[in-house]
C-alpha cells in the first residue's frame, strides 16, 4: 500500500488527486472479491498531530474526489472523461479557508468511490487477472463495501476517529451507514438531503434509468470498452434523474435560454420545437462525455439496495440508532426536493430522537430543489460552522 501522505491541496486554490493503493484481497458484502484495489482522493487542510480534526466528506451519485479548488490534470488516470466540467472542485464553496468546513481547522477527505470511474477501481480499470477491463464481470458493491474500503484508507492514514462526516444526497446514505456500522469511528454525522430508506418512487425511477442503459444496444451486457459505449441508454437515464435534482422551476428558467438543438441521428420522425425538451436532451448529451454508463449501473445500485437494517445486521431502527447515542447529528432538508422528499429527512430525524440522539433538523428553504445543497453555501454555511465548531 502506498499513499501520499503530504498534502498538496492546503491552498485549495490547485489540487491534485491522490492515489491508495490496497494490494491484498479485499472481500465484498455480496460474496465477490478484489485481489486489489485503487481509490482516487483528495485532501484539503492539514491533520493536526492527533489526527482527529478529519471530516470525511462523501459525494453525490455523479460526484469525484474532486471536492474544492480546480483540477485540471488528475494524472492521466481519468482521461477523456475529465471534462471542463469537472475542473472545479463540486463543493468549492463549502471546503476551504474560512468557509463552511474551514481548511484552516479542520482536514478534509473526499475519496472516488470503489466501483467509479474517476481514478477508483471500477468496472473500466483493467482486471488484473485478464488485462481487460473489468466490463460486466466487476463485482456487485454495496453501501458497506464504499464505507470499508475508505476505512481502508483512513487506517493507512492513521485516522482512528472522524471528526466528522458529511454525506450529499446518496452520499449521505454511506454517511448513516458508516455512522452505525461503526459508531466509534465518528462523533458528528451531516447527512444532506438523504434519507434512512429507499422510497417507492425512488426504487421505480431508478429501474427506469437501468432499463435505459441496459436497452441500448450499445451495452452488450456491460462490456462495451472496445467498442461503442451506450452513449444514448446513459443519457436517457440522466434525463430521468436531472428532472428530480432540480425544480421544475429551475428547469423552466433554465430552458428560456436554451437554443432549439436537434441531433438528426438521435430522433428521426419526432422534431425538437421546445426549449424545454431540448434543454432536457442537451443535459443527457453533456452527461454522457463524463461519466461510465458501468459505473453509473453500481452506483444506482448502491442505492437502490440500500438496507440500513440489514447492513448493520439489526432489527429495528431503535436498536440501530441506540448506539448512536455519543454522536451529534446534523439533518439538512431542501423544501422543494423531489429527489429525497422532506419527508423522508423527518422519518430520519424521528427515529434519531426516538433513540435519544442529539440531533439539529434545519430545513433550507429554496427554490433550487435538490442541487440547492451544491448551489447555495449561503444556506447552510451558518448551521455547519455551528455544529461543527461546536459552537
């Protein structure tokens, strides 16, 4: 195992990916393996001697270790899937020197998922068994497996304890998962914008975005990587989802400045007239020149298995939560999500106070939907300097 463990990124104005390398076998929740393992990170701030000033922060479902500053060059590794659009850090103006969670006390860890596509081992990276790219045969992962192979990761770097841990959107399902999994290991736990179960509505919209990209004739069941990638399967899955991360509103506004774009080889009969549409179809089109349609399968995956209960091998929520009870938590709900409904934060909250957890719910009012937590420091900055400086 190899790490860097001095730290370019304490200017946070350039940052630089760094690279852990787990070189033994590591055993995965749904009985498969990896002989190895490669995970993406970046760090801004500096550990102070304890090492117990570390928040560890997880990224949403399209995320990258890329949280603050601007990177343009993570080493290759990415490649073309590293696009202008993923040079600045997705919560720059959360992480930095006097900001929300300040560089200057605290350090901060965001870490690629295993299974992605940006520098941790997915199903694009080479198997080291064939030479080829994983493709299908890269091994089901589930919310445990993401938290223990950056527990991993924390060990080679000496953190026993978090400080904190911040989780965005499916992000914060790991956050829970790691928060009661191992509730020793953190003393305060930020979920925002998540939930403590899959809703209906969720588990159906997600099956639409796997039919979509398993449909497209490009897939070949996952392995595509010598060939064409299911370019149009993935986004259409991303039209499905975009529409729940921001407000109708939004999208409204958004779409008045849309230019009419057609590509004659998408549709044939149907003509893009509205702006609305072809707003719609121009995020789909984006999406697919930075991001793996494999990747995208596990990490929806991830999510759509879900299982609090199971995961940590209980039977109530109660008796889940009851070893919680040293923490403090920080619920953040958005008024306008469609993503995960406010009502699914107040299912959380109750079941945290039922159990005698110390717990702050804060409901941002916006009218940005569920990206209101990547788009308005200003909302929340107040309430994670509060609880995080313990003030």
């Amino acid at each position: 195992m190899d790490s860097r463990l001095d730290n370019p990124n304490m200017g946070n104005a350039s940052t630089k990916t760094l690279f852990y390398h787990h070189n033994s076998a590591f055993n995965l929740s749904g009985g498969g393996h990896l002989a190895e393992f490669q995970l993406a990170y970046e760090i801004y701030g500096e550990m102070n001697e304890a090492k117990d000033n570390v928040v560890l922060l997880f990224h949403a479902l399209s995320g990258s270790q890329h949280a603050s500053g601007e990177n343009t060059d993570p080493d290759g590794v990415i490649g073309k899937l590293w696009t202008r659009e993923c040079h600045p850090g997705w919560w720059h103006d959360f992480v930095g020197p006097g900001k929300a969670v300040n560089t200057e006390r605290f350090c901060v860890i965001c870490i690629n998922y295993l299974g992605g596509c940006y520098g941790s081992t997915g199903p694009a990276s080479l198997n080291p068994d064939t030479g080829q790219p994983y493709g299908a045969n890269f091994p089901q992962v589930n919310a445990s497996d993401i938290v223990d192979s950056q527990l991993a990761l924390l060990d080679h770097l000496g953190v026993k304890q978090l400080h904190a841990v911040i989780g965005n959107s499916v992000g914060g399902l790991l956050a829970l998962n790691l928060a009661t999994r191992y509730p020793d290991r953190v003393s305060i736990v930020i979920p925002v914008a998540t939930a403590l179960e899959v809703s209906h509505l969720q588990h159906l919209l997600i099956l639409e975005q796997v039919l979509a990209i398993e449909n497209d004739p490009n897939f070949n069941g996952g392995d595509y990587y010598n060939g064409e990638a299911p370019a149009r399967g993935l986004a259409l899955a991303r039209m499905i989802s975009h529409k729940t991360f921001i407000s109708l509103r939004t999208i409204q506004r958004r779409a008045r400045r849309e230019i009419i774009r057609q590509k004659e080889e998408q549709l044939s009969w149907y003509q893009i007239e509205s702006p609305l549409e072809s707003y719609m179809l121009h995020q789909g089109n984006k999406f697919v020149t930075r991001f793996d349609a494999n990747t995208y399968l596990r990490i929806l995956d991830v999510w759509q298995k879900f299982d609090i209960l199971k995961q940590v091998g209980s039977d109530s929520h109660a008796d889940t939560f009851a070893r919680c009870k040293h923490q403090k938590y920080l619920v953040f709900s958005i008024s306008s999500d469609v993503c995960f409904y406010p009502d699914q934060q107040r299912q959380l909250v109750s079941q945290l106070q039922d159990a005698g957890v110390n717990t702050m719910y804060i409901t941002v009012h916006s009218e940005k939907g569920h990206d209101s937590f990547l788009l308005e420091p200003e909302l929340y900055t107040p309430h994670l300097h509060y609880t995080l400086n313990g003030v």
